[in-house]
C-alpha cells in the first residue's frame, strides 16, 4: 500500500474561497469539501475542490479568506448528473495546515499511472499542439483513479507514440478551466472542467532502460 502513496502526490498552497460543505460519512469519519483557489504564474488562478476528513480539522482554520497548505493525492469518482454519469475529480487532503510562507511552485502534482484510453493528438486553430491522456492511477483495495490530463508541445507529440496500457510518469500542475456547454438553440451554460497540465513526462519503460543502460555502463567501466 505504501507503493500506492506514492504514485499519485500534489501539494497545493491557496487561499479558501467556499464555506466548508459535508460531503459523505464512511466508518464513522465524516469528509468535508471546500474550493480552494490557486494562484498561476500568470498570475490568473484555477479554483480547486478539496476533501478533507473531520479529524484533520481539528485546531485548523478553513474558515473564507484562511490561506493553507494541502498535501494529499487527485482523486476520481462517477457521479450521476443531468441524466448521465459524470467524472469528478477532487483533491483528498492528507494535511492540510497554516501556509506561513508562500513557495515558487504552490501547484504541484506527480501521477505514475497506465493509459486507458487512446491519446489524442490535435492542433489548436492558432496553431498549438496539445494532447488528451487519460491516466488510470491504481489505488489501495483495488480500486482506480481515472484522471484527465493534457501535453503540450513537445510532449504532446511524444504521446502520440504512447499506446493503451503504457506504464507512464507525469508532474505538472492541476488546473481548473472554463468551458461553454451549448444545451439547446438558444441557452448555453458555463461549465468547469479539471485537468492535469503536464510539463514533464516518460514512460517507464524507457525510464528503466535508460537505467539499465547506465548500470551496464558504470559495470563495465568498474575495475
């Protein structure tokens, strides 16, 4: 189980923008959600859902407007809405404390999982390259976490490459955007998708050999 901690990490610093909901009970603990809103380089900011048990609340402030820091994993589960399933996505908090002192980065996140769907590879109209991966990330009790991500660039062609079931390796960061949804002639409605943003990636399997590689090489040149 401890392999499974460390396949799917983010760490977050924000300011808290909702009042705390309650969300479900499970064995008697009882999980609150809230958003959190994060700052981006560019100085916009993606507003983030959080889930965070009743026992890590205990002498922590989330009251609107309290800046913190959350560690935990991104997490995915189905949800029946408008008539369909729909997949959510939110942060599990681990800990969550006082953020003190803000870092460079205070969006960061790191997923080792499988590809479950075909990647699809598409040019913007301006031209852009971009790539939508969609990453299983195994959990303990056999369970999975289905998470949405998208390449860039470089990285965007480098998935092109990638098949169904590649073990794969990303960081990034999670952000939150905003789409128009068109539901009818005359009414269209404002909706948010979640995504991870990739800006680094490899697949394991290269990784390994790469490795393997270099062992080779630091053997053979051993006296």
């Amino acid at each position: 189980m401890d392999n499974l901690m460390l396949n799917n990490k983010i760490y977050l610093e924000g300011k808290i923008v909702s009042e705390k909901k309650f969300s479900h009970e499970m064995y008697g603990e009882g999980f609150y959600t809230f958003d959190l809103e994060v700052m981006r380089l560019s100085d916009s900011v993606d507003i983030l859902n959080i889930t965070v048990s009743e026992r890590l609340l205990t002498g922590v402030d989330i009251s609107v407007g309290t800046e913190v820091v959350v560690d935990g994993q991104l997490r995915s589960y189905n949800k029946f809405m408008d008539g369909t399933n729909k997949l959510i996505l939110t942060v599990f908090a681990r800990n969550i404390e006082p953020c003190l002192e803000r870092s460079k980065n205070p969006n960061e996140i790191y997923l080792d999982g499988y590809i479950c769907k075909e990647p699809v590879y598409r040019t913007t109209p301006f031209g852009r390259e971009i790539a939508d991966v969609l990453l299983a990330v195994n959990r303990a009790y056999n369970k999975s976490d289905y998470i949405p991500t998208i390449a860039w660039g470089r990285n965007s062609r480098f998935c092109k490459m990638l098949e169904v079931g590649d073990n794969i390796r990303i960081w990034g960061r999670l952000q939150s955007r905003e789409y128009q949804k068109k539901i009818s002639d005359t009414e269209v409605i404002k909706k948010v998708a979640y995504e991870v943003s990739i800006s680094k990636m490899e697949r394991v399997r290269d990784s390994e050999e790469n490795t393997d590689a270099v062992l080779q090489n630091n053997e053979e040149g051993a006296v």
